[in-house]
C-alpha cells in the first residue's frame, strides 16, 4: 500500500488549498472526496431523485466520476460532463451534505476511493478519510478555523465565482451543514483519535501548507526523495 495523507475538516477549513498545495509539490495523487459527493448530489438535484438511502445509492451505482488535469488544475466529470464549476454552487453543496448522509451512499464511494490507494502516494482531502476510508494511513491532518473565518472565506470564493449571496446566507448554509455533518450516524465528521489538529483561523494559505508540510515530512515512512516534478496529469 502506498503512503497516505488525509486532511479533514468542517468547509473552508483550508483542506482543499492545503491538500491541492502538498500533491501538487510532492508530485503525489490530489482526492478530493467532497467532489464525488457534489458531483453525485448535482445529478440528483437535475434528475430529482435520490430521495432515500436505495434510491441514492442505486444512483451512485449508474454514475461515472472522474478526475482529469493535475491537483491546481483538476477537472471533475460527471457522465464523461465537465462539472467543475457546477458542483460547486450552494445549493449542490446543501445537497452534497444530504446524500453524504446515506450510509449505502458512503460505503460505495469509500470502496471507489480506496481503489486509489493501491497505485500511488496521495493526498487526500475530505470529511471521514482517517477515520473512515483510511483508518491506518500514516498523516492524518484535521484543519479547523472558527465560523466566522470560515464564512467569510467561504462568502469571498462564491463571490469570486460570481455567486451572488450574502454572508448571513453563507453563515446559515454552514451551520446547517455542520451540523449534518457532525451529527450523522454514519461516518460522522470529527477529528481521527491520532490526527494532528490544525487551527487554521488568521493563517493564509501559504501558513497552512507550511504547517500541514512540516507534519507530513516528519513521518519516519515518508518517501525518500518525496519531492518529485510536478506530474502531468492523473
């Protein structure tokens, strides 16, 4: 098996940045777990269904999801569709959450997920990677930042894509959606028993990749030689 980093965290805890920034410099596979919940919860939201855990999962079963480009540039495929920009809206971002809470749902993308595990190095960013779908990978991370950063950094990436919502709006997703999050029966979002937590509130993105860096490169197993060239593609 190969050598894994997991980040977990709440939204705009700074996991994506993060774990984009270390595969990009260790040259290492970028996952992103949310992105197959968004982009399963899209094609619900377009088909109107997935109401239950069966039907959800019966979805999950007829779909095909994708990664293409490298971790700065990563293009998601839904149906062979280019759906980078899409799943990323509030309303999938809600509807992500929701089907995330389906346990047929998480045990079929955990299985996806794991396969990736036997061809390289990765690093990978999600809600239950160490504590679910790689209990023994060797870097488990845990960013959090408290809610009013975490709503503002939020409010200014959908406003940078040209998302026209308010803060408070920003601030009510979010609570709902940690709540769901944390308060699911299957795979609940919380920190692994042995992950390193990380309080990413006031630090910029260079802070956190350093801090989130020093981690990983400390591991007795990392990769001699962990810094490769920057990979062309996945």
């Amino acid at each position: 098996m190969s050598f894994v980093v997991t980040i977990d965290g709440p939204s705009a805890a700074g996991k994506s940045t993060t774990a984009r920034a270390i595969a990009q410099q260790l040259g290492w596979r970028y996952l992103d777990t949310g992105a197959y919940y968004r982009a399963l919860a899209l094609k619900a939201l377009r088909l109107w269904t997935a109401a239950d855990d069966q039907a959800a999962t019966r979805l999950a079963r007829e779909t095909r999801i994708e990664f293409s480009g490298d971790p700065s540039r990563a293009h998601v495929l839904l149906d062979g569709a280019d759906v980078t920009d899409a799943i990323r809206a509030p309303d999938v971002s809600q509807g992500a959450s929701r089907i995330a809470a389906f346990p047929g749902v998480r045990r079929l993308l955990v299985e996806w997920q794991r396969t990736l595990r036997e061809r390289e190095p990765l690093v990978g960013e999600g809600r239950d990677l160490g504590t679910v779908v790689f209990p023994d990978a060797e870097v488990k991370l845990y960013l959090d930042a408290d809610p009013e950063t975490r709503a503002r950094r939020r409010h200014a990436e959908l406003a940078d894509r040209g998302l026209a919502v308010t803060l408070e709006e920003v601030r009510a997703d979010m609570r709902a959606r940690d709540e769901r999050d944390r308060s699911r029966a299957d795979s609940p979002l919380k920190p692994a028993a042995d992950a390193t937590v990380l309080d990413t509130s006031g630090w910029d993105p260079a802070r956190q990749v350093e801090a989130a860096l020093a981690v990983v490169r400390a591991h007795p197993r990392f990769p001699k030689g962990g810094d490769v060239p920057e990979r062309a593609g996945t």
